[in-house]
C-alpha cells in the first residue's frame, strides 16, 4: 500500500509498504480521510516529537474511514463499520485515569499513520477510543473530531467564571476550535485576535463576536469592560507568552494551548507584578473526544469552512509546505484514494 513516512527534519516520503493485518483486538481501517494537523506541521519542521513518534515511522493522527479487517475477540465492531479513531489511548488504572484525567495517562499509548491507504489500530485504542461515525456524516467531518475536542477540554479545564471576558490569541485549528467550544458552553462574547485576515473571517464562523488584527490595535481592549480578562494562546511559537506577559491586563488569566515545540524564554517578573494565572492544559479525555463527534454530526459546528484543500497521497509533503500560509489552508483533507 501506498503511505507517507517521516525519517526527520522535513525528510517527509511517499513510499509502499506492507498492508497491516489485524491482530487479537484490533481492527485495520481503510482511511477515506485524514487532516493535516498543527503537531503534524510542526514535528515535520523539527523532524521528530519526543513522546509521539520517532522516525522512520508513518505519519499523520486524524483520521477516519472503513473497517476492513477485525481482529479476534473484537466485538464493538464489523467490517464495513464507518469508524473515527483516536491516534491515542489511556491505561484506565494509573492515578491520572483514576481521577478523569485520562489525557496525563503515565501510559498513554499512541498510534500514527493517517497518511496511508490502510492503518492499524491498536486494541486498546479499539477499546477506548475509536467510535462510529453516524450515518450522513462525511469521514472528512468526523476525522475532525480529535481537533474539536482538544478546543472542548480547554474550555472545560478553563472553567471560565460569569465574571471573566474570554480572547483567543491565534485563530489556526486549535484557536478556532476553542472559539467553537466557547460558543457551545454559551460563553459570550468571545474576541479574536489573528494578524491573516482569512482565519479572522473563519474566526466569525466559529463563533467570535469581535476579531481583531493585532497589528492595528490592541485585542485586550476590545474585552467586555469590569470583567477579568481570559486569554487563550493558540499560536504555540516560542516568545508569544512573553509577549502576553508584557501587554495583557493585570490579574489576567492565560490559558495555554498552542503547542510549542521550540525553547522559549519568559520573565517572571512580568507575571508577578501582574499578579497573572498561568495554565496549560493537554489534549482531552475519551468522554470529551466521544462529545465532539457528537457535536459534529449534530452539526453544531460549521466543518465545511475548516477543510480549505483536498489532495492525494502524493501531494502530503507538498500541502505541509503550503500550510504555513495562513491565507491559503486551515486543515488539508488527504484522500489516499484520490
């Protein structure tokens, strides 16, 4: 079969290799879409990440398609089964499991390779995280699910107060999932803040009452007066907390979500005098990657305007050099078919 394996630094290949087979508990997927990611982007910019994948090893984590194998002692599903899979999945016996914090698991398990015609999930992946899709709702919306949850648990983990105004700093994947978050949990009204206008313009579709463009004013002061300011970083490059640091205003919580993969620096002292709160917060839990398939095929949320591009198999490498434009893609769809 045809799939795209990683070896390093934007060392991205399109090669054959051996159809996988199902073993005890698993299922083998025929993928009909997969998304590019913001992680997937940045790991093949740096070539590798330390908990998820180290090359050579096929690539890509979104994903959603046709069950054509079923391993022995699988019961939750059938071949011809439409299915969304987790690329990752909990032990549901260390203490972070015991307390519903399920994405902290000490061992998580992961599973990548979206880019392919076919894929292996493992059994326990199977088991707690893979899910059928409802009849009508496209592959390419469910393999949005996983992305909509990580904007789902940041609100959630969040737990914005009556008295507090939200901002989301960076409207890519991860920015415009939280607005879409925000807006179901009835948190209004939500600013935006993105320097390309198209991811603006989507901003408004997900949900944002006011989206500004940092290089032409301040977005902190188009926050609801007399109420706390709450940030949500979305961007994930290294000096954009420190930034926030500088120009947000005092008592200000940031909650962190971009994912920042290069070293970055910032001055404590900035938060102190602030008297700011920092939290950071990871992924999501099953129950919440279960509810944002729900929310997607309830059509609560608008998935056309997040898949900008379709290509095949043997455009990936190409699309990951076109995905740092922000005027030209949001998520990439891959049909391995195509």
């Amino acid at each position: 079969m045809t799939a795209a394996v990683l070896y390093g630094k934007e060392d991205l290949r399109i090669e054959q290799v051996p159809v996988p087979s199902a073993g005890p508990g698993e299922i083998v997927v025929s993928v009909a879409a997969a998304l590019t990611c913001g992680t997937d982007l940045k790991v093949y910019r740096r070539g590798y990440h330390a908990k998820m994948l180290k090359p050579p090893i096929p690539f890509g984590h979104e994903l959603a398609g046709t069950v054509v194998e079923v391993g022995k002692g699988v019961r939750k599903f059938r071949v011809a089964d439409r299915v969304v899979a987790l690329n990752s999945a909990p032990c549901d016996a260390c203490y972070y499991c015991r307390h519903n914090q399920q994405n902290l698991c000490d061992d998580l398990l992961f599973n990548n390779g979206a880019y392919a015609e076919y894929i292996r999930i493992p059994a326990r992946i199977v088991e707690k995280d893979t899910l059928h899709v409802p009849d009508g709702v496209p592959f390419e919306h469910a393999a949005l699910t996983e992305p909509l949850a990580v904007g789902v648990h940041a609100v959630e983990k969040a737990a914005l107060k009556g008295d507090e105004a939200p901002l989301v700093v960076g409207c890519g994947p991860v920015g415009l999932a939280v607005i879409a978050a925000l807006r179901l949990k009835g948190i209004r009204p939500i600013v935006a803040a993105d320097f390309s206008p198209k991811r603006r313009e989507l901003a408004v579709k997900m949900g944002a009452d006011v989206v500004v463009n940092p290089a032409q004013g301040s977005p902190y002061a188009k926050l609801e007066p007399g109420k706390r300011a709450a940030i949500f970083e979305c961007v994930g490059v290294p000096g954009v907390l420190q930034q926030m640091f500088e120009q947000v205003p005092r008592d200000a919580r940031v909650v962190v979500v971009g994912v920042c993969m290069e070293p970055d620096t910032i001055e404590p002292m900035f938060g102190i005098v602030k008297e700011l709160s920092l939290q950071f917060v990871l992924g999501y839990t099953p129950e919440e990657f279960a509810r944002s398939l729900h929310l997607l095929a309830d059509g609560k949320v608008d998935a056309p305007s997040l898949i900008t591009g379709k290509i095949g198999l043997a455009d990936v490498k190409g699309a990951f050099e076109e995905l740092g434009n922000p005027e030209r893609h949001t998520k990439i769809l891959v049909e391995p078919w195509r």
